[in-house]
C-alpha cells in the first residue's frame, strides 16, 4: 500500500498539470464511474484532489453506509468540470498503459445471504460468486452442515452459524449488501407472526452494523394483499417489517416457481400427475430459481445505484404465461414418456393440500392457489407495481433439471 500510495502521489502531480488523468476533472469523474461500481478509496482521493468538495449535491447522491467520508456540497462549477474530459481521458489511458497499473485497486463489495440454505439463497450466492465483480459472499446457516461443497471451496465464500428466529445469532457486520428470503414453515405456527418475528429480526442486525447500504428481499407475487392470499401474506408481513430497513431497499415479487412442479416427480413413473393450475389453457407466470438468483444478484451488484423509491418493488416473471399443458409437454420432453394431467379443480384444493401438509397449513396453500386462478385476487391486478422484468429460462429447461 505505501508503494502505491508513493505512485499515486507521483502520478497524480504529474498529470495534474496536463488536464487529463490524474487532474482534477479526472479524479471526480473516474471517482462517480467508481462509484457506480462500488469501488473507489475515498480519503485518498479527497487529499489529492479539492475538486471533490465541489460536487453539485443535486446531481450528486451516496449512500453514507458505503461512503462515509464523502460530504455532498452545493457550489458553482462542481457538474461542469466533467463537461469535455472523455476525450482526454481516451487519450491517456490508450497511450499510457502505465496509467493503468498505478490506478487505485478496487474496493470488494461484501454481500451477506440470510439465510442461505433455500434454493433461492443458494442460486443468489451462485451468480453472486460467478460474477465478474467477485464480491465476497457470507452465507448464514442454522445447520452447517448444510453448507455446500461447491461453496465452501470458494475462497470469496464464508459460511457462518446464524438463526433468523434468534436476533443474537444474526452477525451482518461489515457487509455492504444483505439478501434474506423469508423461510416457508409448514407447521401449526401463525405464518404471519413468524414471518414479521424473522423480517424483524433480520431489520435489527442490518440496523445494528451500520454498513448496509441495500437490502435485498425475496418476495412474492400478491404480498401487496392483507387478505385474500393465503401463504403470501408471509412475504406481506416482511414487506412490511423491512420497508425501511435500510437507505436501499429492493422487494424482487417472484411469480409462480417453475421448481414448484417438482410435487409431480412421485406420480411421473405412473404415467400422470396432478396440477391445480385450472382449466387447463389458463396460463400463468412462473420463474426459475436460477432467475431469480440472478436478478437478485444483480440488485445486490447495484448497491450505490439510485433507486426511483423506498422499497423499491418489480414483478419477476419468466419468459411468457404456461398452462396445465405446457407443463405436460415439458414433462413429457424431459422424461420421454407420455403423461395424463390429472386437474385438481378449485373446490378440491383443501382435500388435496391436506395430504401433504397439516390443516392449517393446506388451508393456507389452498388460499394461496386459488387467489392466482380465474377470479382470484392476483388474476384480478397480477401487475401492481407497473413493472415487470422476465428471466430467461423456459419451463422446459427448469423440469429437465429437476428430472435429471
């Protein structure tokens, strides 16, 4: 770091006279591009260049979390001195690849996943880590042993002992980013309670480590709703508890998962399987995990990026609607056999929960099911936030997966 800092100091004096990089105009602009980017160390750059206290406030936000010693100050002059630089700085940087070499190392964003041990978690981390970025990623686990081997041989992966139900357990000290998905639970627990007990708990260590600039959460289609939604009103309560958990809060409402199907793979070798997508044409968005992982990553890599809102809130669908008879088709060209649906129709959806989960929680799941069908409260406004984004992945795709 010393040998650095001497280049820096050389390099900056040298060039601070010639208009180009290392000058004045360079520092500020390279210093906004680095922002952006989550780079950039900070004091260094405002000892060598006073043309950081001019920045036009206006123009100029940054979250204190990840900049703490960047003052915004309103002065005459700070957004004009990057009018006409970007040649210059073409110029320079083509001609002097020594520039380059001596240029500040970038910082590494810290991005913490809690928990981490769901599919969604584990397809987060696995884009966070294939990222060019390479942040360092800490996931929290109630169970260790859960834990990953293609992760833990990561030396950009922690894994740490953390409970969302135990306040004390949770540790995000020092991340810049915190991603959390509320867990289902399938027991006789108020799902509503449990889940602003666990929003709560992880809103308290974000608060408590005065570092995170983003939140990200995994939420769902329909938790706008109070009522009317059954299992949702899970995410409705953590949307609720984290809305201002952080200067940077993004609610990512996922559509039906296409991984969902995976209930079917006990009755495929019989040659059917049940859906309660009814009728049969009716089409309906579903994502894949691997999306969702992926926009979440990103919205983690955006930490910095001025969001239009607090939460700020889109729809992740996937690639186009499905029915009952895409799914078939799929299944069919995933598994190379012919297949009957079996539908489960809108007044048999609590019988039918009811063989796999607990009455309470059927009854929630029947809910659930019936708020997205024909009449139901999300095929009612299925877009309220104006906003969609759609992943790649076809259905086809996520049930070869699953059949694999």
């Amino acid at each position: 770091m010393q040998e650095w800092e001497r280049n820096r100091g050389l390099w900056s004096a040298r060039m601070r006279t010639r208009g180009g990089c290392g000058s004045e105009e360079w520092v500020v602009r390279n210093l906004r591009r680095c922002k952006r980017r989550k780079w950039v160390p900070v004091p260094s750059l405002r000892r060598t260049c006073p043309a950081l206290s001019r920045q036009d406030a206006a123009s100029e936000t940054r979250p204190t979390a990840l900049f703490p010693d960047y003052q915004s100050h309103t002065d005459q002059g700070g957004g004009a001195i990057l009018s006409n630089i970007q040649p210059a700085i073409t110029q320079h940087t083509t001609n002097n690849p020594t520039l380059i070499a001596n240029a500040p190392p970038t910082a590494t964003m810290h991005i913490t996943v809690v928990p981490a041990s769901p599919k969604t978690g584990q397809a987060a981390i696995r884009a966070l880590l294939a990222d060019p970025a390479r942040p360092t990623v800490k996931g929290v686990y109630r169970n260790l042993a859960r834990v990953p081997a293609e992760f833990t041989s990561n030396p950009r992966f922690e894994a740490v002992q953390g409970d969302v139900e135990d306040a004390s357990s949770l540790d995000v000290a020092g991340s810049d980013a915190v991603f959390t998905i509320t867990p289902p639970i399938y027991d006789e627990q108020d799902i509503v309670a449990h889940a602003r007990n666990v929003s709560e708990n992880v809103r308290a260590a974000v608060q408590r480590a005065g570092s995170v600039a983003r939140l990200v959460l995994l939420s769902s289609a329909g938790a706008q709703y109070d009522t009317g939604t059954g299992e949702i009103l899970s995410n409705h309560a953590a949307e609720v508890a984290l809305a201002d958990a952080a200067p940077e809060v993004v609610f990512v409402r996922g559509a039906y998962f296409m991984e969902n199907w995976a209930m079917c793979l006990e009755t495929i070798p019989a040659g059917f399987f049940f859906s309660t997508l009814t009728p049969m044409d009716y089409g309906l968005p579903m994502i894949a995990v691997q999306d969702i992982g992926a926009a979440c990553a990103a919205e983690l890599l955006a930490t910095g990026t001025p969001l239009a809102s607090r939460p700020y809130v889109f729809e992740l669908h996937g690639p186009r609607l499905y029915t009952s008879v895409d799914v078939q088709k799929a299944f069919e060209e995933a598994t190379g056999r012919s297949l009957e649906i079996r539908p489960v129709e809108r007044d048999g959806l609590v019988d039918f929960y009811n063989a796999v989960f607990p009455p309470a929680v059927a009854k929630l799941y029947a809910e659930m099911n019936a708020s997205f069908l024909e009449g139901g409260v999300l095929h009612q406004n299925p877009n309220p936030t104006r906003e969609v984004r759609k992943g790649k992945t076809e259905l086809v795709e996520a049930l070869k997966q699953l059949c694999a």
